[in-house]
C-alpha cells in the first residue's frame, strides 16, 4: 500500500510538472490512500483508475423529465491499468467509447440500496472515454417542477441536489468526495429558460432556435457532490462586484433585499481565513420545495426561499454555506464518516462571520441555540451513543446527512474549545494554515488532528492534556473541557419561558421586542405539554400563526401538533403543501405520528396531498415515517 501510494504521488507530480505534458492539463488533485480516506458509498477504485476530469453536453427534456447526453471523462491511471468503475443510480448508458469513437466494453453491476450500480469499463489503454446516455426520469438528484409548482407559473423549473450520493443518477463519473475533478458543461434547455451551475459562466448562451445553449467551467478540482444545476425562468441582480442573486422574477426584490449584506460576508470571511478563491460568489433562491436549508454549491450557493423573513435574520444560512467555501469546498471530507470536517468547522466559522458583521451579541445567542441542540440530542439519544461521536463509525456513516445535528453543533463546539484554550489569534493563524494547506484536497479526522498536533499544540504536553483531542473525534458525548456558551447571551428570554412556566399568562410586550433568535429561544423553552386554552392564548398573545418567518411558524406547529391543537392543522396544512424543507417537514409529520389515533389520520391525509410535491430527499424521509400513500 505505502509503496504504492508514493509511485502514484510520482505520477501527480509528473502529470502537474512544469513544462511537462501536465502543463496543459488543468490542475489536478492528489487521492488520499490512508484507510481512514476509503469511501465505502463509491464503487470506484480511484488508485487503479481515477477520473480527474468530467466534460458534460447534455440537453433538458422537461417533457421526459430527462438529462441526457455525453460526458467526457479524462482518466488518470496507474500504468497497465485497463479498467475504469465508475458510479451510477439508474443511468442509462447507451455506449462508451474512447476519443476516436471507438466502443468501449462495459459491464452493469448489481444495484445496491443506498449506493447506485457500479458501471465497469474497460479502457484499454484509452485515457479519454465518452459516455452516451440518459438520467431517469426518477433520477434522485433532480427534481423537475411543472410551472404550477413554480412562483411564476408559467415556466417549468430542474433543479439539482447532489451531497452527499445523489449526482450518480445524472452524471456518470467517479462520486466521492475524495476524488476531486475539474468539469465543464454545455447544457440545451428550451428558451425562455435559463440555465445556471456551480461553476463560472463561459460566454453568452449560444441561440439553438428554439432552444439556447449555456457554457460553464470549472477549472478547480471539486468533489463531484458539488456540480449543481437549476434551470428555470430566471433574473439576476447584482449584490456587489462580485456577488449577485438568481431567483425567478418575481422573488427577486425579496431575495436581493434579504441578501443585502452577502458581500459583505465574503469580504469578513476573507478577513478571518485567507481569500475567497472561486471568482464569484452568487446565490440562487430555488422554489419552496428544495429540501436543504442551503447548499454550497461552488460560485453558487442554493438557498431555500424559507430564509426569507423579510428583515435578513436568517441570514447566518447564507454565512454558513459561504463558509463551506472554505471549509468542505476547498477542504473535503475525503468520507461522509468525517462529514464534521465540513458542517462543524462550517458551522463554527458561520458564527464568526455573524459576529464579524452583527457583533458578539447575535453571534453568542446563535452559538447558545447550538449549544441548546447537542444537548436535546444528548438528552435524546443518550451520551454514549455512537451517532454522537464527530468522526462518525461506518454503521452511522450513512451518507444521507442531516439525522443529527451532532456534526455541526459539537463539531462548532471542537472549535470554540480550542480557539478559548489558545486564544483567537493563535487559533485563526492555525485555521487559516489549514485551509492553506489543504486547498483543493481531501481530509480525515487523522489528518486534521495530525495537523493541530504539528502547528498548534507543537509539543505542548500540558496543552495537548488540556484539548482531549481523540476525546472530542472519537468519543461520543461532551467532553469535560467544552467551552459553555455565555450565559448572559438569554438571560431575559429564559426568564421570561420560566414565568411563562409559572403563570400562564402571555406577555406580548418583551416577545415585540426580541429578535428571532431570542423567539426561537423562548419557544424552545416553553413547557411542551399545554393546553387548549394556553395554546390559543398564547397564539392570539404573539401573533404566530400569522408570523412571516418559517423558522418561527415551524417551531410554532411543532409545539402545537404535540399538543394536538386542532386549530393548528389547518396552517400545518398550508406550510406542509407550500414548504419541502426536509428540516421543517420531517420532524412535522414524525411529530404527528407520535401524536396516535389523533395525529395518524391528519399526516397520512396529508401526506396524500403533499408528496408529490417534495424532492426525493424528503420523500424518502417523510416516506419512512408515515409510508407511502397508497
Ligand atoms: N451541506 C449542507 C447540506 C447537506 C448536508 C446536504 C448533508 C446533504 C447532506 C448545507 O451546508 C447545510 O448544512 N445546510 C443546512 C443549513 C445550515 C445553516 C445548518 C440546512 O440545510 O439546514
Ligand atoms: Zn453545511
């Protein structure tokens, strides 16, 4: 293996040397070979034959709901290598040639749930090999809109999902966060719409007639979970020179003006750990159904309309998924087991953009709130349990994302806990190095700690006592040393839910004064058993079946449906048929099925009218707690 991995080290630094026939060649990423780094959700075998760039020409056929087309794959292989695996979830391969067109054998392998069907080929000698084929219809990634399910109405809409295993139903590549490749695209779709990527805009859209043809490039290696689509009737505005929004044309005064300060987020985080290196930094606001708060897609970050607030509280999720610019686009999980690498260090450096351009208040109350969760997961799931541990073991590996909160909130925890034990200054130089380091590669929770240990604790015995650093990685739980959020940060609020706990009685005058994060606060703490009366009370009292904020609606339901309040179901019955969120739907429908004989009926009911409105990640979630309508 060691032998093995240094001759394939000899073949990255041959393919990148100067003057070398690598100079032509875009950059192209080292692998990981440490058996930390193995990825069980590929079927690829990247250190026989790897895939290092991916060249897509496909056309939108929203009638067939299919992707389909060619794709171009330039293969780095150990010599004598002949064969190629790549992954795939219902791809219909129709033939697979080399550069000169000449067909190439290839063989189907046997479907595994959860994974997709390896796809063999066997390349000869070949280096370059083109791939003729089609997504299904059903392709989990994407999600085709009718104009109905559309804020405009008149257009159709595709977008893609494709963290952590999804790209595999419609690009036939190597899927693993650890085998980075540079891509471009053409992609047809019908006029008037427009097509938008996770990767820099190559010239004006090419006029096919009836149809129109888009360019994009991207010349850094990325993991493959981050090439992106959506294609809809879309505007852009600009945010700043170099930020801007998407969004159908009648969101985007909302969307522009919720995203105001976006610019000002990339100039913060630039500030904090080294520039921004992906060019532009564009948002798009996606129809109500894309089931993630946010994703972050490379140049182009994929937002839910449900951020929308209309006074920018909820913005820390665009801070959170430009972090990810850094931590998890530049620097990647090299497996979904080491998924904190990217959410936790995220989430903790989200928290820094918020103070940087909000100040410590907002930033302690958001970092308490996170603080709240990994102890309800605590409560829940109990501190010994294996989902609790950062570097997550391969039983709770599965590459779904977003069961627990466990990688983000303690994760964001590691991070404050070393940044107080060294102080900030040493803790950002340390971070930033990181990123430095590490640019355009893949990571493990080894290499991580390998590497606070060389630049950070430097030998430091009592230190290295001190940070319990396998403790937090690979223990479940909370370690002793954890810095505690500041206590101050909700002291009134938290006053007031014990009042509240004791009276009974609704005072709308401090809940007129707070922020949303203090609002979630406040109904986090309420008593979760009420009744009827204190429910309507409450309700009338601070007005929130009327709030415009989801978070605030959604928090609202939840309390109310476990408290079988009838006269929630029918908002329950408009957020669940206009929202897809997966964050907000699934623990509502899990919330009613807990609810027996009363709240069975209402979800299978509807979840009747709703499903087919969701992406297939909420599908399959909601799906597993309610079952599938008949
Ligand atoms: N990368 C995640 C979304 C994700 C995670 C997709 C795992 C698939 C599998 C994204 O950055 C994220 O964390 N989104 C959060 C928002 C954030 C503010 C916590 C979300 O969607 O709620
Ligand atoms: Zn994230």
């Amino acid at each position: 293996m060691r032998v093995f991995a240094s001759f394939l080290l000899l073949l990255l630094v041959a393919a990148c040397k100067p003057g070398g026939e690598g100079e032509k060649q875009a950059m192209v990423a080292p692998i990981l070979t440490t058996e930390d780094a193995r990825d069980a959700a590929t079927f690829a075998q990247p250190e026989v034959a790897r895939v290092t760039h991916v060249g897509l020409d496909l056309t939108l056929d929203f009638a067939a709901k299919r992707v389909g087309g060619t794709a171009t794959l330039d293969i780095l292989a150990r010599p004598g290598a002949d064969t190629l695996v790549l992954d795939s979830d219902g791809l219909e391969i129709a033939s697979i040639t080399d550069a000169e067109g000449k067909a190439l054998p290839f063989k189907v392998g046997e479907k595994v749930e959860g994974k997709g069907e390896p796809v063999t080929v066997t390349i000869g000698d070949a280096r370059k090999i083109v791939v003729t084929y089609s997504a299904a219809p059903e392709a989990e990634a994407l999600q085709w809109l009718a104009p109905e399910q559309t804020a405009g109405g008149k257009q159709p809409y595709l977008f893609s999902q494709g963290q952590p295993t999804l790209n595999r139903s419609w690009i036939p590549t190597q899927d693993s966060p650890g085998i980075r490749q540079t891509w471009d695209a053409r992609i047809v779709a019908p006029k008037p719409l427009t097509v938008v990527m996770s990767g820099l805009r190559a010239g004006e859209p090419e006029d096919l007639g009836d149809s129109r043809a888009f360019r994009f490039t991207m010349n850094k290696p990325v993991a493959p979970y981050l090439i992106a689509i959506a294609a809809g009737d879309l505007a852009f505005r600009e945010l700043g020179p170099r930020t801007g929004v998407w969004t159908e044309p009648s969101m985007l005064d909302a969307a522009a003006n919720e995203l105001a300060d976006t610019e000002k987020m990339v100039e913060a985080a630039e500030r904090l750990y080294g520039p921004y290196r992906w060019g532009r930094y564009d948002v798009i606001v996606l129809p109500p159904s894309f089931p993630y708060g946010g994703m972050e897609n490379p140049t182009l970050t994929f937002l839910t309309p449900t951020f929308i607030a209309g006074d920018r509280s909820l913005n820390g999720l665009v801070a959170h998924e430009l972090a990810h610019s850094w931590s998890g686009n530049l620097v990647t999980n090299a497996t979904w087991a080491d998924s904190w690498l990217n959410e936790g260090i995220t989430s903790y450096f989200e928290n820094r953009i918020l103070e940087e351009l909000y100040g410590k208040r907002r930033a302690q109350q958001e970092a308490a709130l996170s603080f709240a969760e990994i102890e309800k997961v605590l409560a829940e799931k109990g501190k010994d349990a294996p989902v609790t541990a950062l570097h997550l073991p391969p039983a709770e590996a599965l590459p779904d994302g977003g069961e627990s909160g466990i990688v983000y909130d303690k994760g964001a925890a590691f991070m404050r806990t070393v940044e107080q034990a060294v102080g900030r200054t040493r803790f950002d130089a340390w971070l930033r190095q990181w990123f430095d380091s590490h640019a355009f590669q893949p990571a493990t929770s080894a290499l991580l700690l390998a590497d606070m240990r060389a630049n950070l604790i430097n030998g430091d015995a009592a230190l290295e006592r001190q940070l319990m650093l396998d403790e937090w990685v690979y223990g479940t739980g909370l370690p002793a040393n954890v810095a505690r959020p500041a206590p101050e940060a909700f002291a009134d609020v938290d006053a007031a839910a014990a009042d509240y706990a004791k009276t009974r009685a609704v005072d709308p005058a401090p809940w007129a004064g707070w922020t949303t994060a203090e609002r979630l606060r406040f109904l986090a703490k309420l008593p979760r058993r009420m009744d009827t009366q204190q429910l309507a009370d409450l309700d009338r009292g601070l007005g929130l079946s009327q709030s415009g904020n989801d978070e605030i609606l959604f928090a609202w339901l939840d309390l109310a449906l476990a408290n079988r309040y009838q006269p929630a179901v029918p908002l329950a019955e408009k957020f669940l048929g206009r929202v897809g969120r997966r964050k907000f739907v699934q623990p509502l429908f899990q919330t009613l099925m807990d609810q027996g004989d009363w709240g069975r009926p209402i979800a299978r009911r509807l979840y009747a009218q709703t499903r087919a409105g969701y992406h297939a990640v909420t599908q399959g979630s909601v799906d597993a707690i309610v079952g599938k309508p008949a």
